[in-house]
C-alpha cells in the first residue's frame, strides 16, 4: 500500500493553538496561582499535563477507524444520557457555584458537558447517514434525530450550562443543514429554538441581569456586579491597543478579571499581544474550522456520509463553541461561561477538543487512503 501524506496542516494548527494556549494560561495565571496555591506556576504546571492527556487522547481517536465510531454511536448516546443523569444526583455530582457539572473521581474532575459533545456527535452523524435520503423531505424527518437530541440537551440546561447546550444545538443545525435538510424547515426550527431561548433567559433571574448588562453594562448599577466581567474584559481590548503591553505586562489578569484564564482568556491576549496578535488567534481557529470542513466535504463527495458527518460535526463544535466564546469576551453576546477551544485553561475541554481535531486527522487520513487506492486500480 502506497504511503498516505497525513494533514500536516491541521495537525501544525493543533500544535500551534495548544502552544499559543499554554502561553497565554502560563500568563494569565501567575497571579492567581501564587494567591491561591502559593506557587506561581500551579496552574500552569497542571495545563501541561493536561497538554499530554491531549495529546494522548488525538492519537488515539486517530488510530481509530471511523467505521468503529459508526458501530458505536447507539453506546455513545447512552453513554452521554448516564453521565449527565449521574452529574445532577447530588451525591455523585459536584457543586460549583451552584452548578452541578463536575464528577469527582479522586482528583480529578470530570465535565459530562464536554465529553457529551463528543458522543452527540458520533451519534448525529450516524443517526443523519441513516436519514440522509429522507432529510430534506418534510419537517418530520428533522424532528427524528433532534427528538433523540432533546433529552440530553435538557439534562445540560438542568446542570445548569446554557452555553453548552446552545453549542450542541447550534453544531446540530448546522450538520443538519450539510445532510441536505431544507432551509425554510431550520428556519421554523430556529424560531421554536430562539422562542425557548428567551424563556430560558427570563425564567433565570441571573441570565436576564447578564442580559441587562450586555446591553448596557457601563450603567450604575451594573458595571460593579452582573457587568463587571464584561466591562473589565473591554478595559482590557482598550489598554492592547494594536500591538499590545507585552506578555505578562497585563493588568487586568490581576484580579480585576475574573476567569481570566479560562473563559475570558481571550482578552487578556488581546490586552498582551494587542489588535493583532489576537486577530491572528482568531484566525488560526478559523483556518482549523474550515479545513475541518473541507474534510467533510472531501469525505462527501468519496460517498462516505458517515465520515462527512462526522468531520461536519467536530468542525462546527469547535466553530461555534469559538464564535460564541470571541463573542462573549467582546461585548458581542451576553456572558456567558465558555472555554475558547486548545486556548483556554481547562482539561476537559482540551481533552474534548483534541478529540475533535483527532476525527478530522482521521477522516483526511481515510480520504486520502480511499483516493490513493483508487488511483492504483486505474493505473
């Protein structure tokens, strides 16, 4: 068998972002780290293990055939209802800030939320491939695949975590729309979903204040409480200017953002590395975004659907996890808690999103092999 050239690209993308990533963390916690642990680089020292973990996990779902995910996407579905049932029984669950979204296990954490992604999408691929010469027909063939979607999903509202699940739903429609469903029909679905999402926001007190500030979050009597991190986090795009205070020299890493590390991570690299150097992280997602989605398409058109949902999937996750992530730190949708892909201090979150690029390596690496093999047969 000929040699097949692997996706240097995305797999350069990958190790990029987790640099860049690690970098940023290492930056953005140093303060943090000495208050609370009394070692500077006790958060950092544990990004890098979870750097590992990541890598081990890529090359494992790389080395696994996506005909073996196909087989599993019924277990996988189960598998991602137990964990979010077991996370909200208050003996198994940990509370954090009033969410139960962690389960311990000595000590580490385990986040059901991510690893769900992760199985919703492995099951939705094989779920549309079985549908894929009905999908477009009515609106009745959508509602199969999202109705086995919904329980799960409502088990994430009920931690609660509304940003991951409107990451799920938004890589659904999205996957939804590549299999071919018609776009009047996910137009009437978004308006049921935008109608939900607005009682969700107005049956929570604190989403509605969150809501409040991000239309005006400089006002009295928000900038101090519900507005506060997304003011701080606009200080900090302010003080980056074009090319940004240097690393390290950030201020508002200093206790003047919260989360600086993980969910507004993103503006302390713009206050570091200025208009720039963050338009050049964006840009780096975005370019791992659309070869993931290239990916797909080449899969598609080799006639494996499986494999094109699947690519489709874990593209679109990363995306819109990413838009909704960039969107938060700039003022541009409500806040909300959410890690920015490969960036962002968090072990679940890398171990789930290193999964994801390692079904991208795969999906490439399976096209490539099926054209390489072809071309033998004709020569």
């Amino acid at each position: 068998m000929s040699r097949v050239q692997p996706d240097l690209v995305t797999f350069g993308l990958w190790l990029g972002l987790l640099a860049a990533g690690a970098v940023a963390v290492t930056s953005a916690s140093l303060e943090l780290s000495a208050s609370r642990y009394g070692d500077s680089l006790h958060l950092a020292l544990r990004h890098g293990i979870y750097l590992c973990g990541a890598g081990i996990v890529l090359v494992l779902v790389l080395a696994t055939p996506t005909e073996q995910w196909r087989r599993l996407a019924g277990p996988a579905w189960l598998l991602a209802v137990l964990l979010l049932v077991a996370v909200l029984l208050p003996v198994i669950g940990r509370r954090v800030n009033g969410s139960l979204r962690w389960i311990g296990v000595g000590p580490l954490t385990i986040q059901p939320s991510e690893i769900a992604k992760f199985l919703l999408v492995v099951y939705l691929a094989e779920s549309l491939r079985r549908r894929e010469d009905r999908i477009g027909r009515s609106l009745l063939e959508l509602l199969a695949p999202l109705g086995w979607l919904l329980p799960p999903v409502v088990l994430i509202l009920a931690e609660p975590d509304l940003g991951s699940a409107v990451v799920v739903l938004g890589a659904a429609a999205g996957m939804l729309l590549l299999a071919g469903a018609r776009l009047r029909h996910m137009l009437l679905l978004a308006g049921a979903a935008a109608a939900a999402l607005a009682g969700l926001v107005l049956w929570q007190p604190y989403r509605l204040q969150r809501l409040e500030a991000f239309l005006n979050p400089w006002a009295e009597d928000v900038q101090f409480g519900s507005g506060y991190q997304l003011t701080q986090a606009l200080i900090a795009f302010g003080r980056g200017e074009w090319f940004g205070v240097g690393l390290g020299e950030g201020l508002q890493k200093l206790f003047y953002l919260p989360e600086a590390h993980t969910d507004f991570i993103f503006a302390v690299v713009a206050e570091e590395t200025g208009a720039l150097g963050a338009l050049a992280l964006c840009a780096a997602l975005a370019w791992l975004v659309l070869r993931g989605l290239a990916h797909g398409r080449a899969a598609e058109e080799r006639g494996d659907r499986f494999a094109a949902n699947l690519a489709y999937g874990a593209a679109l996750v990363l995306g819109v996890q990413m838009l909704i992530s960039l969107g938060v730190n700039t003022g541009l949708l409500p806040t909300k808690g959410l890690t920015l892909p490969l960036i962002s201090y968090g072990g679940n979150s890398l171990l789930v999103s290193s999964a994801f690029v390692g079904l991208l390596l795969r999906v490439h690496w399976e096209t490539a092999a099926a054209t390489a093999s072809r071309r033998r047969v004709i020569a």
